[in-house]
C-alpha cells in the first residue's frame, strides 16, 4: 500500500505516520531523513543537495522530485510506503502524478488530517520543552507547585547557558503558528486538491486521542 500522508502542524500527523508505518510494514519517507540520507550518501544527487543546503538555499522542487523518484525506485519500498510532507505545492503535486506515471507506480490513498485552526493554536501554545533533556511536554504536564522544573529530569536551569529549563520554542508562539496554518491552507491544500483529482482522497478530522484517530484512519483505508 502507498500512501500520502498531509496535515498542519499540531495536528498529530507525527504519531499517525509511526501507526501507519509500523502497523502496515510501510517504508516512512520523509523529506527531511530523504535529503540527509541523500547528502550521506555522497552520490551525484546527493552532493547536489549537499550545495544547495550549504548555501541556505531551498531545494528546489526540481531537485526533490528527484529525490523522491529515485526514492521510491529503491528495493527496500517495494512493499509499500508513506509519504510525509510531500507534494507541498500545487506544483509538486502534479510532478508528483507524471513522475508516478513514469515508474509505473501509484498511490493507494491520500490522507489529509485536520483539525479546527483555534484547536490547533490551543495544542501549540500549551507545549513546552525542556532545555536540558529536551522533552517535549504540555504545560499542564508541569507540577503546578513547581512549573519551572523539568518532570522527566528535574533540571529548573540549563547548566550551559544558564537560562530557564523550561521554555517556548519561537516555532510554538501564537503568531509563528497562525503563519504556518496559512501557509498550510494555502500551499499545502493546493496539493491535496491537485492530487484529490487523481487518487483516492481521505479527509479525517484529528481531534480526539491518537487512538480514535488512528481507528478513523483504519475505517477509511478498510
Ligand atoms: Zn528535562
């Protein structure tokens, strides 16, 4: 089975990929580990990649649906894959089709988790993480008697810099999370619509536990 896999931030996407991935023996291709694994490589593509990272420059979409191409022709996919965080544009959407096309294969589903902007913001603004161990925990996670101590080491300081153990990421303030919804609604729908026309298309609201969404998942894919 090969599936795509699409949601905004904070919407959970992360955890429904590892139930999809473990529980369907899927290969879990994202761009992020496919543009190091590609760098690490040291192969012509790679070292491509490699320039373009080193000059703080984009990948150009040209660049990564070549990636993806020569991704999903490798052995270790045959069985089936996930796709995570590509197509992100119209664009690569529709690369994405012809390139398919070209290696004579398809995708089973596509999967586009949702959730309300205003739940969205609500998740986000509530995670904290830890400067010293680097968990990744909600505010109400926190002793109320003592919120600036980390739960899972009991660091209150950062050894190192000296600052509060417990902080908000700049990716996690309010204003920083509207901008990538829009973004998200704009760009990333775009793809979705594009490839909407083409394969089977799942939209699942991801509110709830991750277990109830995951069993919303379960019931669309059969
Ligand atoms: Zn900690």
């Amino acid at each position: 089975m090969n599936l795509v896999l699409m949601g905004p931030p904070g919407v959970g996407k992360g955890t429904q990929a590892r139930y999809l991935v473990e529980g369907r023996r899927l290969v879990h291709i994202s761009t992020g580990d496919m543009l190091r694994a590609a760098v690490a490589s040291g192969s012509e593509l790679g070292q491509k990649v490699e320039a373009v990272l080193a000059a703080g420059e984009l990948v150009s979409d040209d660049l990564m649906m070549d990636l993806v191409k020569d991704r999903l022709q490798q052995p270790d996919v045959a069985g089936g894959w996930l796709l995570d965080g590509f197509p992100r544009t119209g664009a690569q959407a529709e690369g994405l089709i012809g390139m398919l096309e070209e290696i004579g294969q398809t995708v089973d589903a596509v999967l586009v988790i949702t959730a309300p902007d205003e739940e969205i913001v609500r998740r986000l603004t509530q995670r904290v993480t830890c400067r010293v161990c680097g968990k990744i925990m909600n505010r109400k996670d926190l002793d109320p008697a003592r919120p600036g101590v980390c739960p899972a080491c009991g660091a209150e300081t950062d050894p190192v810099t000296g600052k509060a153990a417990i902080y908000q990421r700049d990716d996690d303030t309010e204003a920083t999370i509207r901008r990538r919804l829009q973004v998200f609604a704009t760009e990333t729908m775009a793809a979705a619509r594009v490839l909407q026309g083409r394969f089977p298309y799942h939209e699942i609201v991801g509110t709830g536990t991750p277990d109830e969404v995951a069993r919303k998942v379960a019931d669309v894919l059969g």
